[in-house]
C-alpha cells in the first residue's frame, strides 16, 4: 500500500458535465501527477503540481485543470466532458528533492456517457 | 523528447518458465527507466527502477531487468513465472529528474498458462 488515494473510486457523468478528482498524496512528498489511462492503453501525463505551482503539462487541452493545496493533495478538474475522456485516471506523488520513486495511487474510473 | 516502445502487446508463458517482456526506449538525456505492474482495476506499482547506477537492476518478485545503453533497452525477465505474476506491464521512461514526468509504453499483457 502506497499512502496515496484517490476519491472517488468510480464515476459516472454525462457528456458536457464537469467533474472534479481528489487525490491526497503520500506523507512527505510534495509533487503531484495525473495521468490517463484509457483503456487498453498506458497511462499519458496530463499535468504536475509542485509546491502549489504547474509544472510542467502534456498534451490535454485547458479544460483539464489542476490545483494543488497547502497539504500537497490535489484536485484534476475537467469541463466539459466529452466521451473520450471515459478512462481511469492516475494520481502519482513524488518528492521532486531526490527520491526517483513515483507512488500511485489505485485511481479513479470516470465514465462518460 | 522522450518515448518507450513495448514489443508484444501480449506475452503467454508456462508456470516455471522464463519471462521476456521487452522495452526500447528513446532519450534525448541520459534516462530514467522504470518497470510498473498493474492488476486489474488498481493502480500501478514499481517492479524497479534504473537510475544509472548498476546496469543489472533487481526489482521485487524476483524481476531484474538490464539497461543496454548500446541497444537502448530496458527487457525485463523473471527466471520462473508464477500465476500470480498475471497481469499487464508498463515500461515508463522519465528525461526529468527521477519519477518525474513519466512517459509510459502501450503495455504488456502477460498471461501464465498452468
């Protein structure tokens, strides 16, 4: 067990809807990622948060969104679900000072439909 | 940029026998390499990791896997399979420092006949 989970397990939404995943990271480290995985797929990066700041973003348009808080948890919110975004998404947390070990968590299902 | 290519979409191998399941990786930098496994409706767990130390990186599981720079590979093997060992690999490469910004391969799907 890693120390990193993720709310909720499963979702459902409706195309156009928008949706918001939490992530609370394990206890010291200070970066966070999301990932997608759609399904029969690897995992793609869609953003990083360290220290409260984006670092860093992969090729998903601005209706994903971040934020990180104080506690180094975070939140992934997307506008306007489209179906294409059904996947299970990934949060991973990190201590960007040294450790190369990325800890994830068991992720979220979202279904559009 | 960097980029990992997985060959073998699916891998079926005997319980006992070897397990092969090979990456190519691209990099720009000198890389990180990582091998994570993923079991049905969970997250992904590191197997190991090469972060230029040894070349030979043993992971848990009894997984190694060899980082060949000449032939920018990352295979991973086990000298005996287990049932348990079913499950889908991913090989991930990072240009950042340590886990940062993975970039992941398609996957394999590795199945254990009885």
């Amino acid at each position: 067990e890693t120390g990193v989970t993720q709310s909720p397990t499963h979702l459902i939404k409706t195309r156009g809807q928008q949706v918001t995943l939490r992530c609370s990271s394990q206890s010291g480290h200070n970066t966070v990622s999301w990932y997608q995985q759609a399904l029969g797929q690897g995992p793609q990066f869609i953003f990083q948060y360290y220290r409260e700041e984006e670092n860093g973003r992969g090729n998903f348009p601005p209706r994903f969104s971040g934020l990180q808080f104080p506690n180094y948890s975070s939140e992934l919110n997307v506008n306007a679900l489209e179906l294409d975004d059904s996947a299970l998404y990934l949060c991973a947390s990190s201590d960007r000072g040294g450790n190369t070990e990325a800890f994830f968590g068991q992720g979220t299902r979202l279904t559009v439909v | 940029a960097q980029s990992v290519t997985q060959l073998g979409s699916h891998v079926s191998v005997s319980e006992g026998a070897l397990v092969l399941l090979r990456c190519n990786y691209s990099s720009s930098v000198p890389p990180y390499l990582f091998w994570y496994v993923q079991y049905p409706n969970q997250g992904l767990q590191l197997l190991l990791k090469y972060t230029s130390a040894a070349t030979l990186v043993k992971g848990i599981n009894d997984f190694e896997a060899e980082f060949k720079k000449s032939e920018t590979s990352f295979h991973l093997t086990k000298p005996s399979a287990h049932m348990s060992d079913a499950a889908e690999y991913f090989c991930a490469v990072s240009a950042g420092q340590g886990a940062q910004k993975l970039v992941f391969g398609q996957g394999t799907r590795l199945t254990i006949n009885p």
